[in-house]
C-alpha cells in the first residue's frame, strides 16, 4: 500500500474519511475520474477545501503536493 496513491473523487464524506484512516493523507491526491464524465474536476477541489477533517496542510497536500511528489517534480 505505501507505493500506491489514491484519487479522491467520492464526494461522500465516510469514503474520504475511509481513505485518511486506511493510507493516510500522504497517499491521497485530488481526483476527477477524467476523461469520463463521472467526476467534476472543480467540485473536487471545492469538496476538498471544504472537507472539515483536514487541517490546511494536509488539505494542500491533497490538492497538489501528493501529486508534485509522486511525479518526481517536489523540490
């Protein structure tokens, strides 16, 4: 599991915080389900800020710094 990372894109509050508890916010990244039309890019975003669990430093490590990570672009 340490190697694997995991979308976001359910907007159910449980499943989200299924994910923080099973792989922890690290393994977490924002999620849209692209290029099918399940998922909605901006509401992903919006449900993440608004996500009450999350701290703000986790809420930016979801939102890109996960994503910067896993492809090798961190500083």
């Amino acid at each position: 599991m340490e190697r694997l990372y995991f979308d976001t894109i359910s907007y159910y509050e449980p499943a989200l915080l299924a994910g923080l508890a099973c792989v922890g916010v690290d393994r977490l990244v924002i999620g849209s389900d692209a290029p099918f039309a399940v998922g909605d890019l901006d509401r992903s975003v919006r449900e993440i800020r608004a996500f009450p669990f999350l701290p703000e430093r986790d809420r930016q490590k979801v939102l890109h710094e996960n994503a910067l990570r896993f492809l090798g672009l961190a500083k």
